[in-house]
C-alpha cells in the first residue's frame, strides 16, 4: 500500500496498513513541523532514518538523531520539528482490543514553516503568498 500526502513540512508515504499498525514514511524538509495534535488511542514510535528531529510534547523535547527513537503514547500531545531536512518512520499503533481508526487525531494548532525566524502555520503561509517556499 502506498499513499503519498504532501504536507507543510514534506511528505507522508504510508508503506502499511493494517487493523493495528500505520507504518509511514516521513520526509519532512528543515524547519518545519507537523500540528500540534493528541490522540485517543493511538500510540506513535517514531525511529529517524536520517537528519535530526525534535518531538515535543506537553511535558518537554527530545532531540532525535540517525537510528534513534522515541515513542509518544496516547493521549499526550505532541508534534515533531524537524531541525534540518530529516526522513523518519512513523509506526501508530493501539492496544488490544482496540483497532486503527485513521480519524484517531484531535489536532489543537496547524503544522508550518519557520520564516525569517518565526513560526508561521499553514494558513500564514497561504496568507502571506509563501507556499512556494
């Protein structure tokens, strides 16, 4: 299975699919991150393939490098910052009896881009005609 979504911060290529694990590929450019987000159920295990990321949650960051990893269980906020251009695996998956649910995301601010030195969300992209970027 193979389904690429452009992002604010790169690329997502789901390589697996299945009723207890979401298996994707990460291709996220430098200074950019994904939304701030939560899940209910599902647990994330990000593991880096190349460059540096740094995952923050509600209580602090940790910063990732080649072949390191960390797993974010559900339900604590999150998003990952990617510190320079960087390709990561992202492996959601739930506990038994609970199955994959694709909708399992409750998302509290937009994903974007460092410009000029500030955090810009995707709509402030849009508004500032910087999609090209």
């Amino acid at each position: 299975m193979s389904e690429n979504i452009n992002k604010v911060w790169g690329e997502r290529r789901r390589i697996h699919l299945d009723d207890k694990n979401e298996i994707d590929l990460l291709y996220m450019k430098a200074n950019t991150f994904c939304s701030t987000h939560t899940h209910d159920f599902k647990h994330n295990k990000f593991i880096v393939v190349s460059g540096k990321v740094r995952i923050e949650t509600e209580f602090g960051h940790v910063e990732l490098n080649k072949n390191e990893q960390w797993v974010v269980k559900a339900p604590m906020k999150h998003r990952f910052y990617a510190l320079e251009d960087s390709i990561m695996i992202e492996i959601a998956y739930v506990d038994s009896p609970l199955t994959i649910n694709p909708e399992d995301i409750n998302r509290e601010s937009q994903g974007g881009r460092i410009v000029d030195g500030k955090e810009m969300t995707l709509d402030e992209i849009r508004q500032e005609g910087l999609l090209d970027l």
